[in-house]
C-alpha cells in the first residue's frame, strides 16, 4: 500500500519542493506574466477605443460626406438653372436678330420696290408724254396744212390763253 499512502518523508521534500517553485515563480514569472496580461489588457481596451473612435469618425465623415453631395447637388441645379437661363437668352436674342434682319430685309424690298415703280412710272410717264408729242405734232402738221387753218388755230390759243 505504499503507493496509495505517501511517507512522510515524500511528502516533506514535496512541500519544500513545491514552496520553492512557488518562490521562484513568484520571483521570476509571476510578475511578467501579470505584466503581461496587464498588457494585453491595455491593448484590447486601447483597440476598443480605437475602434469606437474610428466608428465615430466614419460616421462624422459619411455626415460630412452626405453634406458634401447635398452641396453638390445643389451646385449642379444651380449650374443647371444658369445653363438653361443662358441657353434661354440665346436664343432669345437670336430670335430677336432674326427679326430684325426680316424686317430689315423687308424694309429693303419694300424700298426696292418703290424704287422700281417710280421708275416704271417716270418711264410710262416718258413714254405716254413723247406720244402726246407725237400725236400732237401729227394733228398740227394735218391742221396746219394751209394758211388759212394756222391762223384760226393761233387765234384760238390767243383767246384760250387770255381767258386762263
């Protein structure tokens, strides 16, 4: 049975063994690996603030990033609105020129116009005078044949011209 029953003697030498191991533990190990735990700690607990500060930064950046593409969007209307407001006005204005040069256009024309007319009538006013002369000259000659006519005709233009 003296494997189940220790001797007082191993038993001894057990305590003194075990209490050296605990002083050199102790001594020697206890304190690094607390240290170390301590650490660890440290950095579990320095990545935890990490990480709830960078979660905050994200959400500061995608509030700043939303802000960011309101600003944009409204810069595009804004550029949007200026576009159209000036594709509004040219064409606008070439509207107006357009007119303008009609007008000018017809007002040529117009003058052109007169201008021929004027001359057809100076012209059919020529000719009807030079054949007024024609049939004129045609009827005195035939009246003024004989003396005798010419006489009554100058008589009759005396007596015409007193009576005007």
């Amino acid at each position: 049975m003296g494997f189940v029953t220790p001797d007082y003697g191993t038993i001894f030498w057990m305590l003194i063994i075990f209490g050296i191991v605990l002083f050199i533990l102790k001594k020697f190990a206890w304190g690094p690996i607390l240290k170390a735990l301590k650490d660890r700690e440290k950095s579990i607990s320095d990545a935890l603030n990490s990480a709830e500060k960078a979660r905050k930064d994200v959400a500061g950046l995608k509030a700043s990033n939303d802000q960011i593409i309101t600003e944009a969007r409204k810069e595009k209307d804004l550029i949007l609105k200026e576009a159209r407001d000036i594709k509004d006005k040219i064409v606008a204005d070439a509207k107006n020129l357009a007119n303008a040069e009609a007008q000018k256009s017809i007002e040529y024309a117009r003058q052109q116009i007169n201008a021929e007319k004027m001359a057809a009538i100076n012209d059919i006013k020529k000719q009807v005078a030079e054949l007024s002369v024609m049939i004129a000259e045609k009827v005195i000659r035939k009246e003024l044949e004989n003396t005798k006519d010419q006489e009554i005709l100058v008589e009759s233009l005396l007596k015409d011209l007193k009576l005007k």
